[in-house]
C-alpha cells in the first residue's frame, strides 16, 4: 500500500515539474541563436526545447531502424527467430530482471515479494517451463499451497520439468500426512529419476514405514547399481529388509517361502544375529544340526549375543551339563575376551556345578564391569560353594542395583528396545539397533540376559523369623524353552 502512494506521488511530482518546466521556459523571453555552416537561426526557447527532444527521438529512431535492419539481415541468413526476439528483447529484458530479483527474494526469505516477482516473470517472459516452477516454489514460501499446488500441477504438462512437478506434490502430501499418496508419487519420481539420491532416499523411507520390504528391497538393488551407495551397506540393508519380509512370510503360515527368504538374509549378512537365530530353526525344521551350528558359529564370531547361545541351546535340547559344556566350546572358544563368551562360560560351568571355572570366568566382569547378570551369576557360585546366606544376599543387593548391561539400543534416538526389528518404533529409523549398554540404565532387558539359559535363573525365598534373620534359598535350574 505504501509503495503504491508513493508511486503515485513520485508520478504527480513529476508531471508538475514538466509542467512547471515547460510554464517557466515559454515565459522567458529572448531567443536561442544556433549557427551552422555560415549561417545562423534564432529560434524561441519552447522552439530549442522542442528541437533537442526531437533530435534525440530521430537518434533513436535511428538505432531502432539499424537494429531492426540487422535482425532482418540474420532472418535472410536463416535465424528465423532473430525478428520476434529482436522486437521482444525488452519485455525479456525486463522478465528475466523480474525472473532474477525473484530468485533473490527467495533466498532471502521474502515470501511475498518472491511471489509478485515471479507473477511479473511469468507475465514477461510467457516461457511456462521457467516461471512455473519459480512462481510454485515462491508460493510454496509465501505459505500459499494451493497457488503452489496449481504451478507444480502445470509442471506435469512438460517432460522437461514433470520430474520436479511430481517431487514438488509429493513433498506438500509429506507435509501434510498424506504418506498412502506420498509413496506412489516417490515410486513415479523415482522411475523418472532412479539416479537422484533424494528421492531414492525418501522413497525407500515411505517404504519401510509401510512395512513394504519387497519395494524396499527393490529400491536398495537400484541405488546399489546406481552408484548410491556402497554395496557391502547394501548387503546389509538387503538382509534386513529380506529378514523383515521373512517374517511377515512365516507370521501368514508360508513356511516355504518364509524359509527360503530366511536363509537368503542370513547368507546376505551372516552377522545379522536376529537372522543368524531365525536361519538355525528353519535348519533345525529340516533336522540339520550341521547348517544351525554353522549359521550360529559365524554370528557368534562377529558378534557374541546370548539369542545366538539360546538358539545353540536349541539344537541339543536332550543333554548332560557336561555334554552341553563340551558342545559350547564351538562357541566359548571365539571372542574369548568378550564380555559375552565369559558370561556363557560362567554359566555352562555353573550348570555343571564346576564352581570354580564359573568363577573364574565371571569374577573379573563382576569387579569391574558389573551388571545384573554377572553379578547374579556371582551369587549363584557363592551359593553352589556353600557360602552363609549373607554373603549371597549381598551379591543379589549388588545386583539389584547394577546395570543390565547390552540391550538393543536405537542409535538414531537412543531408544531402548527388548527385541530386534527392522525399524526403530520410536524415530523409523532403519536398520538403527546396536547391541551395547546403554547410556542410561531401562527397564528392559533381553529375555536371555539375566542369567542366560544354561545357568537358568537364580530363584531366592526370603522369610522373616526376625526382623534381623534373613534366609536365602538359591537353587540351578534348567532353562524354559525359548
């Protein structure tokens, strides 16, 4: 509003002073003497006034014609635009320049500025594959999103410039919780322009949130040929998004199927220890103990976990504690400094009553990295040596206390999760969960965690004869099936 006063007024002043000018110079007297080539001609002031406005206009005129006769010459020489872009070349001129200061309000954030220089653009220029995307973005920022809406719908009309139409619909459906509409137009940008990271990237995240692995898998195959990214992290995002579908497969009754894409994933990334465990039953439905100890023992050497030993447990389900001790050592004889292997150790030779190697391999987690299940299992040996009842409860107080050590912990939020999956349910993020202790004690654990399956669980019944006599039973007792 104020511009447009001030237009106004600057247009009246200037007439005025025209008017003023031209007032003042016809009252003057006198005349304007002008000699040329030995002759000279007395003229009237308004007369000289009028005479340097017309030599100026013949001198333009002058240019004008050159101009013109030059984009003549260039049409005779087959440039069969240089006439209409001769006689346009101003209002392009000035669409451009409105084209330009556009841009410039956009990066500086003016919204609504951008907006009126992209309406002048469009009305100069008349070139809609140009203006239109400047004048939806503008809109877009301007907060206008059916203004935005219309020009990113226009884009759709061009081949050169339907890729940013469709991005530009799909981006406002984001925003607006629209993912069901979202997703197909990711599958349409995409199929535009498989190379473009962006919308690779967004596609594959509207996927994994709908739980469509098989289009995610797909989506992962062609960034990997792409170049998009490396292929070993392709690897194991296949593995996982394959491991995601397997289960979806077994949950609907599809054994065949859920197995063969079971094992598909654990031999994508042997590491993965959720498809490591998944893989060692689908082997075990087939009685074969060999292929289960094999899908075990390579997960374990990358990354000890007690699902993996659970999952050992399994294929011999009918043995001695000595018999199972002896088996293990396929697993115990790997990562042997880990904090892991240590725990199993402690536990096997528990169940074994070998109290001694127990402690052994427990005594130095339990000093100087405590958590629940080391310092469980430390009670559990005092109680197998036959120590008082207050030494054991002591270790149990301990326990109650400590740390419950590795969990899987989102790395993007730091969310704290009693199971593996491919998505975290906090944040969405994929393939996000590490097996580590958290930065905060949670209470979650992992179902195997406290004192592992061979140990079993330390039970203690406490009465109170007194209130300074307290009694604690602990027994050994086998695992329930996992």
């Amino acid at each position: 509003m104020f511009k447009s006063l001030l237009k106004i007024f600057l247009f009246v002043l200037a007439i005025a002073a025209v008017a003023y000018g031209a007032g003042y110079v016809m009252d003057t007297g006198g005349s304007v003497t002008v000699q040329f080539d030995g002759k000279e001609i007395s003229i009237t002031p308004i007369q000289a006034v009028v005479g340097i406005v017309a030599l100026l206009a013949g001198f333009w005129l002058l240019l004008f014609l050159l101009g013109l006769c030059w984009a003549v010459f260039k049409f005779f020489n087959g440039d069969e635009t240089s006439i209409s872009r001769y006689f346009g070349r101003n209002r392009e001129r000035r669409g451009f320049d409105a084209l330009a200061e556009g841009m410039v309000a956009m990066a500086a954030g003016e919204g609504k500025a951008a907006v009126s220089k992209a309406a002048a653009a469009e009305r100069y220029l008349q070139k809609p594959e140009i203006t239109n995307l400047i004048n939806a973005q503008a809109a877009e920022m301007h907060g206008d999103k059916s203004r935005a809406m219309k020009y990113y719908k226009q884009l759709l009309d061009d081949d050169r410039t339907r890729f940013v139409g469709v991005q530009g619909i799909m981006k406002q459906k984001l925003a607006e919780g629209d993912t069901e509409t979202a997703l197909k137009l990711a599958e349409k940008a995409f199929a535009l322009r498989p190379n473009h990271e962006e919308t690779s990237n967004t596609l594959f995240d509207l996927q994994t949130k709908k739980a469509d692995w098989t289009g995610a898998q797909k989506t992962i195959e062609a960034k990997v040929r792409s170049n998009l990214m490396p292929s070993d992290v392709g690897k194991r995002r296949e593995a996982v998004v394959t491991l995601a579908d397997a289960r979806l497969l077994l949950e609907a009754g599809d054994v065949e199927a859920g197995k063969s894409a079971v094992l598909r994933a654990n031999k994508l990334s042997p590491a993965l220890v959720p498809a490591a465990v998944l893989a060692a039953e689908m082997h075990m439905l087939s009685d074969n103990k060999r292929a289960a100890t094999g899908a075990i023992k390579k997960a374990w050497i990358a990354n000890p976990h007690p699902d993996l030993a659970a999952a050992f447990a399994e294929i011999e389900t009918d043995e001695t504690p000595a018999a199972r001790r002896k088996r293990f050592n396929v697993l115990t004889k790997q990562n042997a400094d880990s904090a892991e292997t240590k725990l199993l150790s402690a536990e096997l030779a528990l169940a074994d009553e070998d109290f001694p190697a127990a402690r052994r391999a427990a005594r130095e987690l339990a000093e100087t990295n405590p958590t629940t299940r080391s310092l469980t299992i430390m009670a559990a040996i005092e109680k197998g040596e036959g120590a008082s009842d207050t030494v054991v409860r002591g270790w149990l107080a301990k326990a109650l206390d400590a740390p419950r050590g590795p969990q899987w912990v989102c790395s993007n939020c730091k969310n704290i999760h009693q199971t593996w999956s491919p998505t975290c349910e906090n944040c969405s993020g994929f393939d996000t969960f590490d097996w580590k202790a958290p930065a905060q004690s949670a209470d979650l654990q992992s179902s195997t965690a406290m004192l592992g399956f061979t140990a079993g669980m330390l039970t203690a019944d406490i009465s109170e004869p007194e209130a300074t006599d307290v009694v604690v039973e602990a027994e050994i007792v086998e695992p329930a099936e996992t």
